[in-house]
C-alpha cells in the first residue's frame, strides 16, 4: 500500500503526536470559545450601558448577546471540529499537519491571551 502511493510508512509516535494535536486542539477550541464570550460580553456591556437607560432591558440585552454568541461561536466551533477531524483522517500519515495544528493551537492561545488582556 505504502509502496504503491509512494509514502513512506508513517511513525507510532508521530501518529501518536497528531492524534495528542487534535485532541488538544479540539478541548483548547471550547475554551477559547468561552474566551471569546468573555471578551464579547465585556464589550457589549460597556456599549449596553453607555445607551440603554435601564438596567432591566441591559440585563436582557447582555444575555441576549450570550445566547447569540453562544449559538454561532458554537455552530463554528463544530465545524472546525469537524474539519479537523476530516483533514486528520484523510492525512494521518503525513507531517505537515503537525504544523497545522500547531498553527491552531497557537490562534486557540493568542485568542485566550487576548482574553485575559481584555477582561483583566
């Protein structure tokens, strides 16, 4: 099989090492989701408040962002899960996906920075 697509046989540990990527990537992506519903809602309420007089209509303006967040961020989320899931188990054997995954894994991170930088 290896001889006829011309690849080389891949490693254990190496398959070890993409399969550890993408389980880290795929836990990091829900944390950095919820991330970006910090720093969504930290934004949105310093706009709610500065235009809404009431503090009642604000309280459901803010949860209403959540819930829209929640529902796209995690529609999105999916996806990339299920991207990644797709891109591995068609190129499980090659090595560049080292490097892609380590290329998310390094956005997951900056968008948790970014979070801790945003909300203090």
């Amino acid at each position: 099989m290896y001889k006829e697509k011309n690849l080389t046989k891949p490693r254990i540990g190496s398959v070890a090492l993409n399969a550890a990527l993408l389980a880290l990537s795929m836990a990091l992506g829900l944390v950095a989701l919820f991330s970006m519903l910090e720093i969504v809602l930290t934004i949105s309420a310093h706009l709610i408040v500065a235009t809404i007089d009431s503090a009642t209509r604000g309280k459901y303006a803010l949860v209403t962002v959540r819930n829209v967040w929640l529902l796209g961020g995690g529609a999105i989320w999916l996806g990339i899960i299920i991207y990644c899931l797709d891109y591995f188990f068609k190129h499980w054997r090659e090595r560049r996906i080292q490097r892609r995954y380590l290329a998310l894994l390094a956005i997951e991170v900056a968008i948790i920075l970014l979070q801790m930088l945003i909300t203090g």
